[in-house]
C-alpha cells in the first residue's frame, strides 16, 4: 500500500511540474512576441 502511495504522490509531482513548465514556457513564448512586436513598432516609428 506505501509504494503504491510514493507512486501517486511522485505522479502528482510530475503532473505539477509539467503543468508549471508548459505554464511557464506559454508566459516565455508571450514575453519574447510581445519584446519582437515592440522591436518592431520601435523599428517603424524610427523610419
């Protein structure tokens, strides 16, 4: 019953973790668009 236990709870573990990452790379990807359209409006007001 106790490994069984360990197990669930390290599969929660993952499933967290996995969910934090997907998370922060999703806020990742938004920073980097939001940095190369603001690159690129600079870009354009400059001409």
């Amino acid at each position: 019953m106790g490994g069984s236990r360990s197990v669930f709870l390290i599969a929660i573990k993952f499933t967290t973790l996995r969910h934090f990452y997907a998370e922060a790379d999703h806020v990742c990807d938004r920073l980097v668009q939001n940095l190369i359209s603001f690159r690129y409006e600079d870009a354009l007001n400059i001409y």
